[in-house]
C-alpha cells in the first residue's frame, strides 16, 4: 500500500514583520502558523487578480475622503512652494 505525501512549502528568509503579522493573526484564530498561512494563501488565490484590482479601484473611487475635490492641485502646491 502506497500512501500519499502532502506537497511541503517552506518560506526562506521571510521578512520578520510578515513572520509577527502571522503569528499574530494564527493567534487570534487559535490556529497554527501552518494553518494560518494556508489560510492567507488561499484567500490571496481565490479571487483572479484583474477582479481584486477592479474590486480595490472600486473601493477606492467610493471612499469620499480619497478624492476630494476640496483640496488645491498638486501644480498649485508646487507653484505655490517655489513662490515662497
């Protein structure tokens, strides 16, 4: 009988602040780091990235405080700036 092995993924020379992000989020959803990757990965992967790029510009035209239209143009902070 011949049984199956589960691919291994091992993440060389991660950045120390991605390794704490992780830890923390495994912690808060009592889950292992392995776990948790998975988990990250798999939410990472499921939606195609032309749709996570138009559902972010989406987001991003509907927060008001993003494009507001109050504040003066870069060009009129730059000319402003050099006529000081």
């Amino acid at each position: 009988m011949r049984i199956a092995a589960m691919p291994i993924l091992e993440a060389l020379d991660m950045p120390e602040s991605l390794y704490r992000q992780l830890a923390v989020s495994a912690k808060l959803a009592h889950r292992s780091m392995a776990q948790q990757a998975m988990v990250a990965l798999q939410s990472a992967l499921a939606v195609p990235s032309a749709e996570r790029r138009a559902a972010l510009f989406a987001r991003l035209q509907a927060d008001d405080r993003r494009f507001d239209q109050a504040k003066p143009a870069p060009e009129m902070l730059i000319r402003a700036d050099r006529e000081r």
